[in-house]
C-alpha cells in the first residue's frame, strides 16, 4: 500500500522508527501518510512494549507540510468534504500527538513546514540541527493551523505572532531559543544520539540539551507584534525603519506586503484566541477555519497562493480583497463561525482520551 511505503516502520527494542518516505515530494503528508501516522500513533500508545516513537525524514526535509496539490484539485473540481476530511484526519492526528502519553522525538534534521511543524511540535521533544528550516505557509494565502495558534502564541513575548504572519524563516538555533525546538544537536552525533535513544527501555530519557542566545531582534519584535491590528504592525515597524533602518527590518515589512490580507488578519485573531485556549480548542477553531478557506466564499486567496507559487509559479499572486483596510472586521468574524450544516459540514471531533493534561482541554466554542 502507498501509505506503508510512505512511512517506513522500524522497530528497535522497546522504540518504533517512523520515517517519512517520500523525499522528492519534501516528505509532503500525502492523505494516506497521515492516516497511516494516525494508525499507528494509537496502536503503540496501548502497546506497552512501545516506549519511545521517534520520526525522522529521508532526504533533506523532515517534512514540508500537507500535499497540498491534491487539496487544490478537490477544491477546483468542488469535492470540498473530501479535501475537508484530509484536515479532518490530520488535526485528529495533531491531537492525539498533544495529548501523547508516550515520548516522541522528532529530529528535524532539514526542512519543518506546516503540517511538519505540527507533527512535530505537538509532540514532546524536537531536535533540531544546523540544517533545520522552520517557516510556514503565508505565502499560500493559508493561516499557521495544525495546532499552530496554539504553540505559536505560547512563544516568548510576541515572538509567534512574528512567525505566524510574516513566515519568517528560522534556523536550528533560533527554534531552540524560541522555544519550537526542544534541543540542539549538530548533525554529525545525530547516529550516535539516535543510537542512544534506540536503547532506551522506559518513558525516561536523558537528552543532550544546548543553551543558546536568545533570539537578537526579540525586544523590536515585542515592540511591533504586540499591536492589536495588522495595521498597526505595520506602522510600528515602518516607525523603527525611521528611527534604525536595517535589512531586517525591511525584510519583514517586505513579507508583510506580499502576505494575502485576509490571511495576515484571520491569523492574527488566531494566535491571539491561541493564548485563551487548550490545544484541542484551538485544533477545533482551526478546522472551523480551514473548511471556510477551502469553501472561498469569504475569499479565494487559498486557491490564489497555490496557483502563484505552486503551479504557474509565477510568484505573483493577485489577492482579493488587495487591501487590509477593505478586510472588515465582519468578514475576519465570518472565518471564525461554526460552518453551515450542509453538504456533510460539520465541527471537529475527537477520538475519547483518557487522563487529558489541562492543555489538551476541548471545550465548546
């Protein structure tokens, strides 16, 4: 079957090895990959000769997110509940790594995007290395899902709304210092680290940890992300320009004006909500908002950004609404409502967890 050659499964003593097995795709989570992960995430969970599940990547990414081509086609061709479903399965999938009872290590020695960030950050240790690259979708016209409002606006200060909505690019140790990583190994020991962990023989590991500084440009950020609109941002940062220009600065602001609109502000709003809310909460908003991109009733930058950067390649997307001011307050409100029961719609549920840490709470919305 594709999915099972899609995720090699190695066993070790008390520890499963599941690798990503598509390489010149980026380790892009095909639909059969994450039900596959799904599957067996639950399986070793009540296997109590499973103590450990580490997932790794063949090639030089981890993983570059969701295959998103086949979700553009179901959308073109209006098979909107099965494009609905694959985030359906992948938010469960999300879920049931936050709420893990076992430890998961991911070494994210290569590329981390969207639903590889999920993957990985949801889970309990990340190792990252001097070839990992974090970033996310913005340039999709899609808002950071995959638990992202969650583990984004838990970051220190305002550090994940920076992420979230420019989709600033992040080395190995910038992700240690923000927090998305939980250690740092150099690449070279990551045979003789993954050697290590293959012995273990309970839940409790000793991990190589390494301090590094925090991120140089953290206080400006606390500065500017800490406004209450996208619009203010912008000025925030357009006022540091005036006062200390530097290609940093310029940079961002430059990411900014080629983000879609309406993605900067529903992932603004997201982030924030973020910081109230438990992890399940935040997966639950999340597929609320992702059914209303794929629908494009409220807008079709999703499908725009895919053509752009995906397809024609032209990197020139044309987005709609083109200006934050003509993205109003009702519209971004739109995005964040239960869908309409109809044509199969429905919200986000999750399987039954036992003994839930207070993070993983779902309550109502």
């Amino acid at each position: 079957m594709a999915s099972h050659s899609q995720v090699l499964v190695e066993e070790k003593s008390s520890v499963r090895i599941l690798t990503f097995n598509r390489p010149k795709q980026l380790n892009a989570l095909s639909f059969h990959m994450v039900s596959r992960l799904l599957q067996l995430f639950l399986a070793y969970e009540e296997d109590p000769s499973v103590k450990l599940v580490v997932l790794k990547g063949q090639g030089r990414a981890f993983s570059a997110g969701g295959d998103i081509p086949p979700i553009v086609r179901d959308i073109l061709q209006g098979k909107l509940i099965r494009g609905a479903h694959y985030f359906k399965v992948g938010y469960t999938l999300n879920y049931v790594l936050s709420t893990y009872r076992k430890p998961q290590v991911s070494i994210l020695n290569g590329i981390v995007m969207g639903g590889g960030a999920g993957l990985s950050t949801n889970g309990r240790f990340r190792i990252a290395t001097e070839n990992t690259v974090f970033f996310s979708y913005t340039s999709l016209g899609l808002f950071p899902d995959v638990g992202a409002s969650y583990f984004l606006s838990r970051l220190p200060g305002f550090f994940g709304e920076y992420v979230g909505l420019t989709g600033a690019r992040l080395d190995g140790a910038e992700m240690l210092a923000c927090g998305l990583a939980t250690h740092f190994v150099p690449s070279i020991s990551l045979t003789a680290l993954e050697a290590e962990l293959y012995k273990v023989g309970s839940s409790n590991q000793t991990f190589i940890s390494t301090i590094l500084d925090a991120y140089a440009e953290l206080d400006v950020i606390d500065r500017c992300f800490s406004k209450r609109t996208v619009e203010e941002i912008f000025s925030a940062l357009e006022r540091e320009v005036t006062q200390k220009p530097n290609d940093w600065l310029l940079a961002t602001i430059q990411a900014l004006e080629k983000a879609s609109p309406s993605c900067l502000k529903i992932s603004l709003r997201s982030i924030r909500e973020g910081r109230l809310q438990g992890v399940g909460q935040c997966l639950i908003r999340e597929y609320r908002m992702v059914c209303h991109v794929m629908k494009g009733d409220i807008s079709k930058d999703f499908v725009e950004g895919c053509r752009a950067v995906l397809i024609d390649k032209d990197r020139n997307p044309k987005w709609q609404p083109r200006r934050l001011e003509d993205v109003t307050d009702s519209m971004v409100d739109q995005y964040f409502e239960r869908v309409e029961d109809e044509e199969g719609w429905e919200d986000l549920k999750f399987p039954p967890r036992n003994n839930l840490p207070a993070l993983a709470i779902a309550a109502k919305l």
